[in-house]
C-alpha cells in the first residue's frame, strides 16, 4: 500500500515537472515575440472586461440587482472569473482533446515517457490568458475595497481559500470535459456550456435564478462551490436553499473530491481510446 502511494506520488511530480517544462517551451516561444504578447494579453483583459461593463451598465438603471448591490455583484465577479482564469490559464487546452481524438494524434502522446494529462493540459499554453486573471483580479480588489463589512481573519482565509478551491473546481470541470471527450470524440461546446457558462452563471446572485438551477449547481455539477456558497457566508447573506452553515465552507473538500472524481474519468478515457484505426 505505501509503496504504491509512492509510485502514485513519483508519477504526480514527474507529471507537474513535465508540465512545467512543456509550460515552459511555450512561454519562451510567446516572449519571442514581446510586442506582438502584450497586445494579445491587453485585448483579452479588455475583452473580458466588457462582461463587467455590461453588468455596470444594468446598474445604472437599477440600485440593487437580486437584492445584491454593485460591490457585492462584483464580488462575485471577482472571484468567478479570477478562479476561472487560473484554471483556463492552466488547463484550458483540454478542448483540443476531441481533434486530437479524432485525427489519431494523440497517439503521439501515449508513446512519449510523459503523463498524457500533462502533455494535453501544457499543450500549447496561452500565457495571454493572464489578461482575464488580471481583469478579475482587478474587479474582485475594486469590490473589496468597496464593500461594507468586517474582514475577520476567517473571512480573509475563505475568500483566499475560495479562489484557489474555485480555479481547481473549473480545472476538474475541464479535465472531466476532455474525459468525455473520449466517447463522444466532439463535444467541446458541452464541456464549454459548464466552464464558460458556469463562471457567467456564478457572475450574478444566485438569488436571480430559479431554486431548481441553484440545486443543479449545488448537488449535481458543483459549481455553486466556486463562489455562491463561500460568498454568502463572506457577504452575511443568507443561503437560499437554507443548506447547513458548514456547506459554505466546505469549497476545499468538494474540490479533492472532484479532483478523485476527475482522475478516475480521464483514466477510464485513456483506456477506452482506440485511435483512429488508420
């Protein structure tokens, strides 16, 4: 048993370490051409924060919007899309995974001494993704600046903990997409509808949308943990759904269980690949 846990740890390194240097040959490559990644980085930031601008917009017409005010709306914004960006900025390749499926590419990657989930997951890493990072980074400091509460230590480590626990939610959303992707060999756009959806969905109160919705995001595809249920005992809201105060805080644990849960589905992925046959 503890031999095992070893060998399963030497893989997990070596896996980050080939990560990291794959991350790495791509990085090198962007920086080549400095100008040409500041520009590419910029027009993500500020295309990204058209999101935000379209929800100060609604504000200017109303004063709060499902109870919640500005700063409290981009609160949520704040946290959505930073977690969301680290885990785009991270592993947001795994879309590419139905092509390389498809063409017979990825076998490739199976003959290479490397963790095929860090080769897809490094594979051409955009480092101008941190242009959304930033842009959520910058409108979640504007909301704590503005928001009227007593920041406690606790409230310090949750929100802390919540970004980290929320880009690692996203990363296993991306990971059990690109699992997926293994039978259904072309299905980007669902895997899209829960990465990019979710972290428009979690943008707004959950109070604006219908009980039934919140419970999906609650119990079925936990997304509600990226932020609503962590930002509502940050807030002093309450919970809609009236769950047990200890849910609001349990974003950490329910992030390990997806990460299981993530790992099992892309190893059962692996083994069902059969190429191309060509």
């Amino acid at each position: 048993m503890v031999e095992a846990i070893r060998r399963r740890a030497a893989v997990f390194l070596w896996g980050v370490r080939a990560y990291g240097f794959i991350a790495g040959m791509w990085v090198r490559s962007t920086l080549a051409y400095r100008t040409s990644f500041l520009i590419m980085a910029t027009g993500n930031l500020l295309t990204t924060f058209l999101d935000f601008v379209g929800i100060m917009i609604m504000f200017s017409h109303v004063e709060m919007l499902g109870g919640f005010t500005l700063a409290e709306v981009a609160f949520l914004y704040g946290t959505s899309s930073t977690a969301f960006g680290l885990a785009d900025l991270f592993l947001g390749t795994f879309d590419r995974i139905g092509t390389r499926i498809r063409d017979g590419t990825l076998d490739t990657l199976l003959v290479r001494p490397v963790p095929v989930l860090a080769q897809v997951a490094a594979d051409r890493f955009a480092l101008r993704r941190l242009g959304r990072v930033a842009q959520g980074g910058a409108v979640l400091v504007w909301s704590l600046l503005q928001l009227d509460i007593e920041w406690t230590a606790g409230r310090v480590l949750l929100t802390a903990a919540m970004l980290v626990s929320g880009g690692v939610i996203f990363g296993c959303v991306f990971v059990l997409g690109g699992a997926f992707q293994f039978w259904a060999q072309d299905a980007s756009e669902v895997q899209n509808a829960f990465t990019y959806g979710g972290t428009t969905l979690l943008q707004y109160p959950p109070t604006l949308f219908a009980k039934d919705l919140v419970r999906g995001v609650v119990f079925v595809v936990p997304l509600a943990f990226v932020n609503w249920l962590p930002a509502l005992h940050v807030l002093g809201r309450e919970d809609p759904l009236g769950l047990p105060g200890w849910v609001d805080l349990a974003s950490p644990a329910v992030a390990l269980v997806c990460c299981a849960l993530a790992g099992l589905a892309w190893r059962r992925g692996l083994r069902a690949y059969r190429s191309t046959g060509s």
